[in-house]
C-alpha cells in the first residue's frame, strides 16, 4: 500500500494578553505566537514535530520572550532578542579584532537598535563567555530561533552585516559569516541576500 508522507507548518491562533514588559518597563500588551511543524500522513496531521516558532512578544516594543515569562517575569529580565544581537556583535567583534574603535561601534550600534546602554564590562564578559569556547554562538543561535520574531531575525542579520561591514572590506568569507549568522536563525540565503541588497 502507497502511504504518502509529510510535514506541514502549522500556526496557532494568537493569543493576547498583558503582562509587565521589562523593556518597555511596564505593563502592555502581548502576542503568544505559536507555529509548530506536523508529521502528516495523506496529508493529516498525526504528530507535533519540532517548534518553528513559539515566542511572546511585546505589543509596544516588540521585544521577543520566552512564553514562561507569564509565569516567571523575575526569571526572564531580558529579552532574547536583545541577548542574540548582543552576542552576535560581541563574536564578530572578536573575529575582526577587539580594539577601542570597534567597541566603540559596537556599543553604538546596540543602542540604536535595542535603545539602551552597555559598557564597556559587559563587553569583556561577553567575550569571555565566547572565548571559553563553552557556549558557541552558531549554536546558541539554532536554539532560541524560535524565540525570535521575523523582524527581529532580519534586525539582527542587518545589524551583523553593517558590523562587518565597517570592519572590513568585505570578501566572500565575510559574506559567508553573515549567511551563516543568517542560516542558524532561520533565514533563508535569498532572505538573506535580499535584505542586504535592500537595506545597504
Ligand atoms: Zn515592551
């Protein structure tokens, strides 16, 4: 017997709510988003696969949480979005070179997006974190993508490609970075591509 098989993307209505936003600093409104993949056979859905998306976020900042935030507000102070952009910066800043400049550009280039002030200290515990090797950032980028908003997603591949940019004249292998940066959110190479050409 011919059995035809699957996988269908399936997206939960949204849910609404309020909660206390530790961005915005208080309290607003909130989208559950919820998008998971379904093994089918002949086309119905028979088992939940892996979570494509599965993320809370901010009405009025659009600053993407964990859904456990509803639950646990003291646990989840920061938003993802703004941790994955900190780091992303952080490991291209220690694979183009850390000097005082490039710090300097990389602070800029955090508050312009996230609208808010780091030091100088939290560069130096970032790098560490990266440089002990323990929490590699391509991978601790695959495990909170679906913790990631699509605008947030394209932010950050534009935020790391402008990075890149001013640090070098970029080559095939800075483009290669990017598109790997990209990749391991989820974006695809003509997604990636497009927002290059698009946004330069
Ligand atoms: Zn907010």
């Amino acid at each position: 017997m011919f059995i035809l098989m699957g996988e269908t993307e399936k997206a939960s209505p949204l849910q609404h709510g309020q909660f206390n936003c530790p961005i915005c600093a208080n309290e607003q409104a909130y989208s559950l988003h919820d998008c998971a993949m379904f093994f089918t056979v002949f086309g119905i859905s028979v088992a939940r696969l892996n979570t494509v998306s599965h993320y809370l976020s901010c009405d009025q900042c659009g600053s993407c949480f964990p859904p456990q935030i509803l639950e646990h507000p003291q646990q989840h102070l920061h938003a993802i979005d703004q941790q994955a952009l900190f780091r992303v910066l952080c490991y291209l800043l220690s694979g183009y070179g850390d000097t005082v400049q490039s710090r300097q550009r990389l602070l800029n280039s955090y508050k312009s997006i996230a609208a808010k002030e780091l030091c100088q200290k939290d560069i130096d515990s970032e790098l560490a974190i990266i440089n002990a090797g323990s929490a590699p950032t391509l991978p601790y980028l695959q495990n909170i993508t679906h913790l990631l908003s699509p605008f947030k997603k394209q932010q950050l591949v534009m935020a790391a490609y402008n990075f890149a940019n001013e640090s070098c004249m970029m080559e095939h292998q800075d483009r290669v970075r990017i598109n790997t940066i990209g990749s391991s959110i989820g974006l695809s190479l003509p997604e990636i591509e497009y927002l290059i050409v698009n946004n330069h």
